[in-house]
C-alpha cells in the first residue's frame, strides 16, 4: 500500500550498517593514530571500549603484568578510545621518570579528581602553575618543620594520644582504621590549619570517613569506568557520584577554614601553611598570571589534607596487619626497639639509624604494600622518544609501581614479605634504588619526608608499646588487597591491642 515505507527488516538492516560503518571507521582512526604516533605495540583495541575486556575491573595490576609478558615492559593499551603507554618493570620506569624526568613530568587525565579541581592544586595541575605551587609548597613546609624536631614532636605526641586509644580498648576487638586515620591526620592538619582536632570531634570523624569513601570509590571500578567514560558517567547514576558530593564537602570545610584565616591572620606573623598562601597571594595581587588565587588555595589545601591522610594511615593499617600475620618478624623488630630505645622514652628520628632491622622492616611493608601501585598517571610535556617509539606532547603514562617493587632482579623473591630485602650480608640497612612508594623523578610526592617519619615514629611507638594480635590464626590472614586500582586497599579486619 505505501511503496516507500521501510520495512522493519530494512531499519535492522540500515542500522546494523551504520553500526558496522562506526566500527570501521573507529578501529581505522585507533590504526591510524598508533602508525602516525608510532606509539608502543599492545593488544588490539575494540571500539568505544579499548581494551577493557582485557583487564580485570578487580585487579588491574594483574592484568597489566599479564600484558607485559606478552608485548614487553613498555606498551600501549587503550582505556575506552584515548591511549596510555604503560612502563612495567624498574628499567622503564627510571628510563623514563628519572633518566627523562622534564619529559615525562606532565600529570596524566584523571577525569575523577579533574572535575573537582579543574585543573588547581598541587597534584593535578601542569605547566609553570604546578611548578609555581610545588615551589611554594616544598618552601613552606620545610619552614613549618618538615624534616626538622618540630615535626618529630608533634608526631610523637600525636603517637601517644593513640597509645592512649588503644588502651581505652580494654583488649576487646576494634577495627583500626579510624583510630590510624584520625592521628595521621592530626599531623598534616597541625601544619596546614595550625591545629590538631580532638578524636571525638563529630564534624573531623565526618571528613576522615569521606577521604576513606573516595579512596575507595576511586580505587574501585565505578571509579575507573568514569576515569574512562567521563562523558556518559556523568549523566548515570551510581557509586561514582559519591566521588564529587564527598569532594565537595571537603571543599566546604578547608573554605571555611579559610575564611577563619582570612579574619584573623597577620602577615608579619604566620601561623601554618594557610597564612603563608594568604601572604602569598597578596604580594601577587594585581597579577592575573599569578598561580595563588583562592582557588588554588582551597585546592592544594585540599591535596595536602587528602595526600597527607589516607596514604600513610592505609599503610599504618596494612603494616599492622602484615605484622600479625609474621609474629617472628615483629618479635625481632620489637628485640631491636628494646634494645636501642627500651620503654621509657619516645622513640625519636635518630634512633632509625641505629635499628636496621625495624627500618628493614618499615620499608619492606611499603614494598609489599604498593599503597598506590600504579602511580597517578603522568604525561608527556612535550613529543618524545622513547626506545625507539614516539609519544606525541599529552601522552598518558601510566608508571606500574608495583612491577616496580615486585621486579626479580632488584629484589629476591618480590612475591614474599622478607626483611633482608633492605638488609645487606652485615644485617646494616641497604638502600635500593627499586624503592619507589612516593613515586620518583619530577613527580615524586612532596611529603615524602613527612611520611617517612611518620611512619618510623608511629610503628615503632606502637610496638614499643603494644602487641598486636589477630582475631584468626596468622596462617588465616590474607594480605590480597580487596580492591586494586588506584590504590591497594587491604581487607577490613579486626585486632587486638595487649599492652607489653
């Protein structure tokens, strides 16, 4: 009756062809690109998807160390249609972030924290704006203490507040993840805001709880799949939006405490880092092509807050749990504390020196541990060679941390928790220059001083002080990370703290 009516047929015909045209056209401009770019091989890419049916949603590392072994320790896989050169293994990794440190020293896309920072802050900007704030940065924290007795003090007095906790436990099971999370903070707060808070503070139990939320939103695949898909992630539901109301209520609080400073700092005499940024950016006044605004204050603010919690109380949390597991390993450690620092007294920075095998064993948890296995991602700042491939200026890198630390020949046996690691024939503590938990190069973590006393001062002090037992038997515990992305999250669990 209607000669030119399409059939339904010929609409399923149409666009079946309109899709297998798309795909065409998709796999040939992937084509394309590798062969203009002559970018690394790596496993062929599916449209729209890339290469995530290739890789496990719930163990990313594992996945790129099974592409490794078939196309090498540098190559190239697709996270929907955007490339990313992976470096796997020690050797890639310095090739690149060390020994082309400038070029390599861009930040990456990372959609899930672009779309609250916009690009400010420390960890996720670029160009002379990140150089501008790392400067500032580096300057004032080493002038509030980083590195110097100040710092020690108030870790060791932070340390003993959670001594204090532990007992209040009265030997009964508690989980320890707050009770690490609220004294690591407690340090970076002191330097940043002026001020420590006190642990049953509702409102800082309420910021700890939404740091500890987004590191594992975005270490999980919700997180993942919007660091892929930003586009279409933004209009769905799910988990992923936790990412951004979570943020913005961290924004809230470090803006408020802003405005605090605002109305009551006085240049001539600064409290803690805030007041250095406010003096900062009058001198700048006036300047529009100044780096310090109140945006990027409230940013590396926020950074500071975020980088300087959840990272060291993660491997607080994971070390303690590594220790019940190895009872023999904390008893020697402990020898050791006895020995050189006995009961009676804080354990202070000098005493590392003196202790190899504690410091053996502090670093070996950070080794085993890979708290941020797959670094944040990095770019190129400019078109680059590398051994014998181009990478076009805004290439994503990925940097696997972990192959890093799992590498056989910088470490015997990578898949085992062992001490001797760091500990040469002597049993005197070796450095290894495969020892990367803070990244390296350009990018390396600018609070790695920081960390690395915290860490020493608060492990030690915990088992100067404690013994630390399970709720199973140590051949019970799994030290798997629940989720691996992002980040390496270890299993909820539970102890018990009985004192010495």
């Amino acid at each position: 009756m209607f000669p030119n009516m399409v059939t339904g047929w010929e609409r399923i015909e149409f666009r079946s062809m309109t899709i297998a045209f798309v795909v065409l056209c998709f796999s040939f401009l992937i084509l394309l690109q590798r062969r203009k770019s002559k970018l690394p091989p790596g496993p062929k890419a599916l449209p729209f998807l890339g290469n995530l049916h290739q890789l496990d949603s719930k163990n990313l590392v594992k996945s790129l160390k099974e592409l490794s072994d078939k196309y090498g320790p540098v190559y190239t896989i697709y996270l929907g249609s955007r490339p990313n050169v992976v470096l796997y293994g020690y050797k890639a990794v310095k090739e690149a972030l060390v020994e082309q440190a400038e070029n390599f020293s861009g930040r990456g896309e990372f959609p899930a924290v672009h779309r609250f920072t916009q690009g400010n802050g420390i960890a996720f900007s670029n160009g002379e704006k990140w150089k501008n704030l790392r400067r500032f940065a580096l300057v004032t924290l080493r002038n509030f203490g980083m590195g110097k007795r100040s710092i020690e003090e108030r870790i060791q007095e932070e340390a003993q507040f959670m001594l204090e906790e532990f007992r209040n436990t009265k030997q009964k099971t508690f989980d320890p993840t707050f009770f690490l999370s609220r004294a690591v903070s407690n340090v970076i707060c002191s330097i940043v805001f002026g001020h420590r808070f006190d642990y049953e503070d509702k409102r800082f139990l309420s910021l700890l709880e939404l740091i500890n939320d987004n590191f594992l939103v975005i270490s999980s695949a919700w997180g993942r799949f919007y660091n892929i898909f930003p586009g279409i992630m933004n209009y769905l539901p799910g988990t992923h939006n936790r990412i951004f109301t979570n943020f913005e209520k961290i924004k809230t609080f470090v803006l408020e405490n802003v405005r605090d400073h605002e109305k009551t700092f006085q240049p001539e005499c600064p409290r803690d880092f805030i007041d250095c940024f406010l003096i900062k950016m009058q001198k700048e006044n006036g300047n529009p092509m100044s780096s310090f605004n109140i945006e990027t204050l409230v940013m590396t603010t926020h950074n500071l807050f975020f980088g300087g919690t959840e990272t060291v109380s993660t491997t607080l949390r994971y070390g303690l749990l590594i220790l019940m597991k190895y009872p023999d390993i904390t008893e020697k450690a402990q020898q050791e504390i006895d020995k050189v620092i006995g009961r009676n007294r804080c354990p202070t920075v000098e005493d590392r020196s003196k202790m190899p095998y504690t410091d053996a064993v502090i670093h070996e948890i950070q080794r085993f541990t890979s708290i941020i296995p797959l670094s944040l991602p990095h770019s190129v700042i400019r078109d680059t060679q590398f051994r014998g491939h181009h990478l076009p200026k805004g290439t994503n890198v990925i940097p696997v941390l972990s192959s890093v630390h799992n590498d056989p020949e910088k470490f015997k046996q990578p898949q085992i928790f062992n001490p001797d690691n760091f500990l040469d024939e002597n049993n005197r503590f070796k450095n290894n220059d495969a020892f990367m938990p803070f990244s390296t190069g350009k990018r390396i973590c600018l609070g790695e001083g920081l960390a690395r006393m915290e860490l020493f001062l608060f492990f030690t002090t915990f088992l100067q002080n404690f013994n630390f037992k399970p709720t199973v038997h140590p051949d019970e515990i799994d030290l798997s990370p629940s989720i691996s992305g992002v980040g390496n999250v270890p299993a909820s669990y539970q102890l018990i703290a009985v004192p010495r």
